[in-house]
C-alpha cells in the first residue's frame, strides 16, 4: 500500500543506514511504542527486533536506573523537546552500560507530532572523556557549517520536515533540500537522526 511504503520509507531514511543505535517510537499509540528500529540497537543492547518492536523503549532501564535521569526524558517526551542524558541502561544480558541517550521529537507535514527519535551511543567506563569529546567534535563540526546551513540543522534537530523548514526560514523547499544535503555531507552525517545528534550534542 502506498500509504505504508511512504511510511516506511521515511522510517527507513532516518535509521535504518545509521552506524548509531536508534529506535524511532509512535506516541499516537498507547505507551508510546518503538515502531522501528536499526541493525545497531539490535547489536547494541542484545534483543531480537520481535522483542523491541511494539514495546515502550523504558525495557532498557534497571535497577540501579537513575529516576532523575529517567525524568529529564520524560519531560523532553512532555514537552516535545529534544534531551540528551548519560543514564544507566542494560542489556538483554543484563550487563549494565552507561548510555548517551537522545530522545527527540519529529513532526509530521501539518506540523503535529508523528514519532520520536531515539539514539543510544554506549560510553565506555574506562574513557569518561568520550562524551565530552563527543560534544566538542560536534561543536567544532557544527561551527564550520554555513549560518544558513545551521539555521536549517538547528531546525531539523527541532523535528521539522523540509516542508516546515522552508515555511519557517522563509525559503523554498528546493533550498532547504540543497542545504540539508551538503549540511549532511559537511557533518559526514548517514542520516537524518545523525544530523539531529550532532546537532543536539553541539548544544544548537
Ligand atoms: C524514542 C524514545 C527512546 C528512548 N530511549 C531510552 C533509552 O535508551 N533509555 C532509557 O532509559 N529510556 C529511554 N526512553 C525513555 C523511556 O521510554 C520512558 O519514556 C521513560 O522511562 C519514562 O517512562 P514512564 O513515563 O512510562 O515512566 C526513550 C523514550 C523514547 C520516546
């Protein structure tokens, strides 16, 4: 049906080729449940899709789960605003890991809420600086981006379509597509829900 090959297709566009862990989840639906997921959260947290898909991405949380942490995403999820914390997780096997969490709402072409992102990055214990490392490189790729090309980042990593981005910059479609596009290339970003990463990890 053309309907879910569209769907589908813009699903598969924002993951499915991405080196990160990411998960997108459907919160028109009861407990916001995970609707697609990548071959790296697989690899990442050790469950077969059949046991991520339809379930709320809180399976990941433990015992030793941080409850203020676990609320910073909540309210992001509330306020339809992107978030980033470093929370204890586990996997299948029930080896805890420190996870770089982005949780991240996306927008349909009428503006109202459709899914949210989610994109996992396990921070390794004995190198406490990987995050912060993470974080500067994204400064420094963000910085050399054109102010145009920011402009239309900073409103991708908002969960804006091309279609909106345009609407709110002022600029046709076609040009916000050649920015996105070259944006994209200058971050060495697979995807979509990478651009919103690095975006969210420069602070933009
Ligand atoms: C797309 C998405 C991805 C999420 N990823 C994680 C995650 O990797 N780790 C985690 O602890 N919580 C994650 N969460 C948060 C939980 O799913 C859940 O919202 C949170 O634990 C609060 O749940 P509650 O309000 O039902 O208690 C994610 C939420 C969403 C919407």
């Amino acid at each position: 049906m053309v309907v879910i090959d569209r769907a589908q297709k813009r699903l598969d566009a924002l993951i499915a080729n991405s080196p990160i862990a990411s998960v997108i989840s459907d919160p028109r639906q009861k407990d916001n449940p995970i609707i697609a997921c990548n071959a790296a959260f697989i690899e990442l947290t050790g469950y077969r899709e059949d046991e991520i898909i339809g379930r709320n991405c809180k399976f990941l949380a433990g015992p030793a789960t941080e409850p203020w942490l676990t609320e910073t995403i909540r309210s992001g999820v509330k306020r339809h605003s992107p978030v980033l914390v470093e929370i204890l997780n586990y996997k299948r096997d029930g080896t805890p890991f420190r996870n770089a969490v982005l949780v991240a709402p996306m927008f349909d072409e009428e503006g109202e809420l459709e899914f949210f992102l989610g994109s996992q990055v396990e921070l390794e214990p004995d190198a406490p600086a990987t995050h912060a490392n993470r974080r500067m490189a994204a400064a420094m790729a963000v910085k050399a981006l054109s102010k145009r090309q920011r402009q239309v980042l900073a409103e991708m990593a908002l969960g804006h379509l091309n279609k909106q981005i345009a609407h709110r910059l002022g600029l046709s479609e076609q040009t916000v597509k050649m920015h996105r596009a070259l944006l994209m290339d200058r971050l060495g970003a697979t995807t979509t829900a990478d651009a919103i990463r690095i975006a969210v990890e420069a602070g933009l």
